[in-house]
C-alpha cells in the first residue's frame, strides 16, 4: 500500500518524506486555504513548491464544476509538474471532465466518494486514483472500510486499473484497516502516519534496553 500525506503544509510533507515512507501527496481547496494560500499564482506556486518535495503523485484540486471549467483548469494544473493529478470532484460534469483527461493522457483523481456506484463510474471514466472518504463515512455512523472492501472487490473481479485511495483517515488504525482491506494508497494526515510508530511495549523495551546498555559501559 501507498503512503500518500493529506495536507497543503509545506513542513509536514517534509517531515514525512523525510522519514523514507512517503509515496505522494493529496491537497484539497480546504487544506490549501488552511495554509493561507489565496489567488491562482499563489496556488500554482504552492503545488510546485510541493512537487519539488516529493517524488510522486500530487494531487491538486480544481475549483470549477463545469465539463469546460474542469478542463480548462485541470489543462493548467496538470502543467505545472509532471506529477500532478488533477482531482475532480464526482459529479457529472467531472466524470465527462475525467474521460476527457484521460483520453488526453492526464492524470486524475475522483474525489468526494462515498458509494460503490460512483466509484465504478469513477473507473468506467479511466480515472487514475479512485478516493472514498472513509472518516466522514464513519462520521455518519456507517463503516467507511466497508466501502473500501466494496470498492476492491469490485475493481478486482471487473478488472478496473483505477487505483483505491483510502481518504479522510482519521487514525492510525484507520491505516491498518485499509491495508486489510486492500487499498492501493492511504492518505492520510502526519499525526496518523507517525501514530503507527506508538506502542507502549517498545517505549518500556528500549528504556530497559538502554539502561543495561549504560551497565555495560
Ligand atoms: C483527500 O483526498 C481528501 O480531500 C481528504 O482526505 C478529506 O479528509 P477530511 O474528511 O478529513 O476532510
């Protein structure tokens, strides 16, 4: 499974792609607005900034929500870097926009997923990453791995290429559980990648470790 983080903070996608692990980057217009980010050169400026960073897919959200905004933005975004992946929101006009990108050799990623039904259209599409909200799922009282589950299944036994992004990971073992489940990526906040580090087994285990390492000195 892939690691991608899940935020626009320049720090934190450093400190995760310091620690090896980091596979890529997912932003969305919440996340950039977080950072203080406004006005299209700003943007355009942050994602290459990011990119620069990390070796791997980033994904960067379009603001439009016409077949004809979507691709006229997406066109944009996708030449800032060669590893951005336009991220089109699951509406209609975004499925006509992700069959456009991908007849024309360009990246993408369907967000704001949240059944199996929209998923299958995301892959009929030829969209290239595939991104169920699993945490505002679980918000609603529902089990977003079950989705994930779904989704896999589906994607394995009709033969779909579209990669399964696990999104809105709230925990560590939200990470866990896709795994199980099959994702193909994570993306996941700092806090949940370096949650997967804890265990209170080794913090005592390497206090003993090291106090009878200072015995042996
Ligand atoms: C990533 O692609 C999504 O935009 C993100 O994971 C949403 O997370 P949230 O539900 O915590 O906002």
């Amino acid at each position: 499974m892939k690691f991608f983080i899940d935020t626009a903070n320049l720090a934190q996608i450093q400190e995760a792609n310091d620690l090896g692990i980091l596979d890529g980057v997912t932003t969305n217009p919440t996340l950039m607005a977080k950072e203080g980010i406004r006005g299209t050169e700003a943007i355009m400026a942050h994602y290459k900034t990011i990119c620069e960073i990390v070796d791997g897919p980033v994904s960067a959200e379009v603001l439009g929500t016409t077949f004809a905004e979507i691709v006229e933005e997406g066109k944009k975004l996708a030449a800032i870097h060669e590893n951005i992946v336009v991220k089109v929101p699951m509406i209609k006009d975004g499925i006509k926009a992700i069959k456009w990108f991908t007849d024309n050799g360009i990246k993408t990623n369907c967000t704001l997923v949240f059944s199996a039904g929209q998923a299958i259209l995301a892959a009929k599409a030829g969209a290239t990453f595939v991104s169920p909200f699993i945490g505002r799922i679980d918000d609603g009282n529902w089990d977003g791995v079950q989705l994930i589950e779904q989704i896999v299944n589906i994607y394995n036994s009709q033969g779909f290429m579209t990669e399964v992004l696990a999104a809105s990971i709230r925990t560590p073992l939200h990470i866990v559980r896709c795994a199980e489940a099959g994702a193909d990526v994570c993306t996941c906040p700092l806090s949940s990648i370096l949650g997967l580090l804890k265990h209170p087994l080794t913090d005592l285990g390497l206090e003993q470790f090291l106090k009878d390492a200072k015995a042996m000195q």
